[in-house]
C-alpha cells in the first residue's frame, strides 16, 4: 500500500468550469479513503488526476512519497474501476481477469491461481467459463472490481463502483469490498454520492462541494461534528437552527433559547445549531440544568425499528426519532414536551 498526497491541486475546465479548486489532501497508506459530494463537485475530476488520466492545471501528486505528476498511466501502480464496466464483453471470466496478468508476462499456472483465488473472492468460482455478456450488471461489477483487484496494485481507485446496483446486492458488496480491502491492506479511493454508502465503508471521508474540501474526518467525526451546513445536510441533518446571537453558555436560535456545553463547541462556528434527531426526548422527565421544548406532533412516520416525529417547535420543523421499544406512540396532534440535552448539541459554521 501507499500512501497519497496532493498539494494545490486545481483543475478547470474551459473558461468558466472549475473543477478543483487547490485540494490539499493527505491519504494514508492502506487506508479506506472516500470523496463524497453531489454530483459535478469534482469528484471524477481528482480520481482521473491520481490515475494520470487528467492533467491538472497546478498542483503536486506524490504517491508513496514520490512525485509523480507527470508520470503517464501506465506507469503508475493505480488501477481504477469506473462505474462502466469497460470489460471484453465476448470473452469469458476468465479471459477478462487473466487479462492485465496476460499483459505482465505473467505464467500461466500463475494466472490460473490467481484467477481462481480472485473469482472465489468474489463468489464468482462457478462462472469462470461464462461469457460476461451472458452475466447480469451486479455480475459484471463484481468482474471489474476483481480485474483491478487481481493486478494488486498499491492504489485502488473506485468511481461510484456500486451505484447501478440494486440495493440488496449494493449492501452485499460494501461489506465484500471493506473485507477485501482491509485484507490486501491496499489504499482504497473511493468515489461516492451516497453518504450512507461512505459512513458504513470508509475510515475516513472527504467531503467535496465546488472542488473544495469542506471536511475530512472519519465517519464519526464528519456526521457528528460537521464543519458547516453544506456538510450536516449533506450528511443527511435536517435539524439546522439559524443562531442569532450568543451569551456564556446560551444561543439566542429560530426554536428559542438554548443552553449549550460550550466546551464541545468549536470557537468559530456560530452560525447555526445542529440538533441530532435521535438525541430528543420526548415527554419524558426534564432534568433542571437541559433544555425543554414544547412542540406539537405534526406527522408521525412509523419505521418499524423506530418512530420518526416532525414537530412544530415555535414555528419551526423539528425531527425526533425514538427507538420503537415498547413506548407510547404520540399522534399528530399531541403536544409533546421535548427534552434537548445541552451536550448534544453542536454549532456549525
Ligand atoms: P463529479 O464526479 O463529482 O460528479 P466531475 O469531476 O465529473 O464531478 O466534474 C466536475 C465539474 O467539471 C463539473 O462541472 C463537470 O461538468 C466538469 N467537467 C468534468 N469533466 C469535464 C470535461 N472533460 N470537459 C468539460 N467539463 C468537465
Ligand atoms: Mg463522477
């Protein structure tokens, strides 16, 4: 494995489109890496960059500790899977895996071994023989990411490997991939817009609007304590709370007054206040130094593990969710109290 570097890097396309706009990012070697972002942020743009597909404009590459911006392709050890296929579709498994080894000069007891350890990895073994034409989308993907695989390459590059596939088959893969990942200890770029699909695979995630970096961080990190609001609702908050003003321990926001825990806070973001839907207590007993709310039910969504409320607080919309463990259900309509505990709450800039 081998760690990545980038310094600067800027891209831009024509006159007006600025695909990356000065990345500086450090991945670690053997490290589960994920960009994350809406479409067009620029996340293709800085996978075709370390693959040497797309000069940039300014900036530095290093990987393992070498420059190698101007290394061609084919000479850097990366190999990328893109969310095409790009397989021979009219030969067999086999034929497509043995592929890059063929390239290599590889023996061919030696891509036989290969292939069969690969093909069973990924729970291919019994369609070695077929056609890939003859195979089903998630079958293909399965090929791709094996093809690349079997090169052992020091960088793995991912763009969106999982996003054609239906969502049985997807779940199946992120657990295959992280497990194949952390096994060959390679370095994994992965390229998603899905950031459930990032939290549940990655050790640590970038998160991309623009071209620019908002927020590197494991997933914990990045979920919990988002730097700024494109991230939080990014991340998938809806509780974001215009603050107004600030005093000591207290924020002045849209759903009222507030006490915080300062001391979890970082000290330039005040521009809003995040609030965890699963950290709301509803009618429950309020300890004196929390935050109490009154709000009214407005719709209740039953998810069967769990309950979500949209609450009408002063006005505003405020997201509950409870664990559904033998508690009464509230109804649209009930006026709830709502227990807002001081350390759960988070300010982003
Ligand atoms: P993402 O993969 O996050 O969706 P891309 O890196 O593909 O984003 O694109 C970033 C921006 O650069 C977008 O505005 C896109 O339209 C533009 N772009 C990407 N590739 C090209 C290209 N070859 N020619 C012109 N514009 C491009
Ligand atoms: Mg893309």
């Amino acid at each position: 494995a081998s760690s990545i570097e980038l310094k600067g890097m800027r891209k831009r396309f024509g006159k007006d489109t600025v695909a990356l706009d000065g990345v500086d990012l450090t991945i670690e070697a053997g490290e589960f890496f994920t960009l994350l972002g809406p479409s067009g942020c620029g996340k293709t743009t800085l996978l075709r960059i370390l693959a040497g597909l797309e000069e940039p404009d300014d900036g530095s590459l290093l990987i393992g500790g070498t420059d190698i911006t101007d290394i061609p392709p084919h000479r850097r050890s990366v190999n990328t899977v893109f969310q095409s296929y790009a397989l021979f579709p009219h030969l067999s498994v086999r034929d497509n895996l043995a592929f890059g080894l063929r390239m290599r000069g590889e023996s061919v007891a030696e891509r036989e071994r290969k292939v069969a350890e690969v093909a069973e990895f990924i729970h291919l073994g019994p369609l070695v023989e077929r056609r890939v034409d003859q195979l089903s989308g998630g079958q293909r993907q399965r090929i791709a990411l094996a093809r690349a695989l079997i090169c052992e390459p020091d960088v793995l590059l991912l763009d969106e490997p999982l996003s054609a596939l239906d969502a049985g088959l997807r779940g199946q893969l992120q657990v295959e991939l992280q497990r194949i990942q952390k096994r060959l200890s390679m370095t994994f770029v992965f390229v998603t817009h899905d950031q459930d699909e990032a939290m549940v695979m990655s050790d640590r995630i970038a998160v991309l609007d623009g071209g620019i970096i908002q927020q590197v961080g494991t997933p914990s990190e990045v979920y919990e304590h988002p730097t700024n609001a494109f991230v939080a609702r990014f991340m998938g908050h809806d509780n974001l709370f215009a603050i107004h003003g600030s005093q000591d321990d207290w924020v002045d926001t849209e759903l009222g007054r507030l006490r915080l825990d300062m001391s979890e806070q970082r000290p330039d973001q005040d521009g809003w206040l995040l609030i965890r839907p699963e950290t709301l207590e509803l009618d429950v007993e309020i300890p004196a130094d929390s935050n109490r709310l009154e709000g009214v039910v407005k719709e209740r969504l039953y998810r069967g593990s769990r309950v979500e409320y949209r609450l009408d607080v002063n006005g505003q919309t405020l997201m509950a969710v409870a664990s559904n463990l033998g508690q009464r259900l509230h109804g649209v309509g009930d006026r709830v109290t709502i227990g807002v505990c001081p350390e759960d709450l988070v300010r982003v800039a």
